[in-house]
C-alpha cells in the first residue's frame, strides 16, 4: 500500500514519468484496483518490457508475495537471493537498475503466519497475501511509524540481447550490495541501527 501511495510523489522527483509494477491480484481486488490509478502496471516481464520502451522508469517490489512470508522484526530480510529476473529484464533493455528500499513497513503491523507454510502455499496458489495482521489497538490499522524510501546509486547497465547467466549472477550481485550498502548508510539516522539486512 504505501508503495503504490509513493508513486505521485515518486513522479514529482524523477524528471522522467514512472509507474508501480503492481501483482496481477491488485488489480482484481475490489478496494485496491482503485489505487492502480495512480499508476500502475502488472508485474509480468512482458508488461514491464512494454512500459519501458514507452519511456517510462518502472518500479516494483521484487521480492513479492513470498517476501512477506519471511518478514520479521528483528531484521530486514528481503527474499531475493535467487530472484534474478528484475536484472535479466536490465540487461536486455539496457536500462539503469536503480536500488531502492522502503524502511519501517515491518514496524508498522504484527504479522501471524502458520509455521507449517500453509498459508504462504496457498498464496503464491492465489496470487495474494493470505496471513493475520494487525497494528494500532490490535486492529488493521498501521502503527504510527516513519517510512521512508531509501534510494541508492544507479547501477548503469549496458544492454545485452541474450544476456548469459553469468552477466545476469552479476548484475545482480550488484544490485544486492547495492541495497545493503544503501540501507546501512542510513539505517542508525532512521532508529534501525540494531538490523541487519539478509537476503535469502
């Protein structure tokens, strides 16, 4: 939610117009469909493709549904070590892949999952979030908390038409340090100095 929120702001920054590459079940969700107004994309490779060539910057939240399943409040743990395809989508475009991460989210619910991967099953099945959370008052209501965009350096990509799996493990390396070297720049001025980002 406050991804896809950030996005005017995002736009008012950027100099180039952007849009949010959002889950295929945002846009069937009766409530959530109608932020996809703001600017909003399905996450698949082809509808990525398309809104780059049409010379827009796309953003999106690589680690998904099943990042979700992995959040705690000891760390910052983004599931993304195996996910490669966001560099192999760089690569051939020859787009700048720019680290980006949003710092607080975690604060601002208590989540509950089965420890059995039930229910992080059955929403990778669906294609959408199924886990108890609850915030302020132990309602669905966020915490008061600061969340704050976290945007690195861009890693400048040069394009490639076949990348190899190589160029790709590379590429993404990149983009993995990138990310951590960005959020311990600036994670005791945000309260977070106690974590540690891991990526699984």
């Amino acid at each position: 939610m406050a991804n896809i929120l950030s996005m005017p702001a995002i736009n008012a920054i950027m100099g180039i117009p952007f849009m949010g590459a959002a889950a295929s079940a945002v846009f069937r969700a009766p409530l959530l469909r109608y932020l996809t107004l703001l600017g909003c994309i399905d996450v698949s490779g082809p509808a990525m493709a398309k809104a780059i060539k049409d010379g827009y910057a796309v953003g999106m939240n690589p680690d998904g549904i099943a990042g979700i399943f992995k959040c705690n409040h000891d760390k910052e743990v983004v599931f993304l070590k195996e996910r490669k395809g966001l560099a192999k989508l760089c690569l051939r475009h020859g787009i700048p892949l720019v680290p980006a991460y949003s710092v607080g989210n975690s604060e601002a619910f208590n989540l509950w999952f089965d420890p059995f991967g039930v229910m992080e099953g059955a929403s990778r099945q669906l294609q959408t979030s199924l886990f108890i959370y609850w915030g302020r008052l132990g309602l669905p209501i966020p915490r008061r908390v600061n969340v704050t965009l976290l945007i690195g350096q861009p890693i400048q990509v040069t394009k490639v038409e076949d990348p190899t799996q190589e160029q790709v493990d590379a590429l993404h390396e990149q983009l993995l340090c990138a990310m951590k070297e960005t959020f311990d720049t600036h994670k005791a001025a945000l309260g977070q100095g106690h974590k540690e980002m891991v990526f699984v």
